[in-house]
C-alpha cells in the first residue's frame, strides 16, 4: 500500500509580537527622547488637541447615517447588508 504524505505546515516568517508592549529599542528611544525634551507633549486628561474640529466631525457623524439611509434605496441597502454578513460570518469558517 502507498504511504499516504503529510504536508507539513508552513511556519510564519517572522513570529507575531504582542503590539502592546514595546521592545527594548522602543523604551530606549523614548527614554532619551523625554530626557533631552525632544519628546511630543501629551496634552492633558480631557483636552483635544481641536476642540472646533471635533464638534464638527460629531456632528457629521450624528447625521451622516441618516442621511445615507435616506440616500439609498431599500435594495441597495439589503445588498450592503447581506455583503457585511457575509464578510462576518467568513472569519467563523
């Protein structure tokens, strides 16, 4: 009888790093970046960098549904919907 073959699984080529910890280089470089003062202050708790561009970018996105619902018609928003479940669902396979 033929030997049934087994293909080996291919290995990544680089291994996955975890994004929420930086390496060594990473802390190194911000270590002399905050003490030579080169370092972007953070702003404080609470406060935008543009306050006015935020109101504005709110306030589209409070009517921008809306207005796209009212854009489309029943079909074509029944088309959007079935293409996101689909995609949805593709990860689960």
């Amino acid at each position: 009888m033929a030997e049934e073959q087994t293909i080996p699984k291919q290995q990544p080529i680089m291994p996955k790093r975890d994004k929420l910890r930086p390496d060594v280089n990473e802390i190194a470089f911000r270590t002399v970046q905050a003490s030579t003062g080169a370092a972007a202050k953070p702003l404080p708790a609470g406060e935008q960098a543009n306050p006015e561009a935020a109101e504005r970018g709110r306030k589209g996105g409070k009517r921008g549904g809306a207005v796209r619902k009212a854009r489309l018609s029943k079909a074509r928003r029944r088309a959007i919907a079935k293409k996101a479940a689909r995609a949805r669902w593709r990860g689960a396979e």
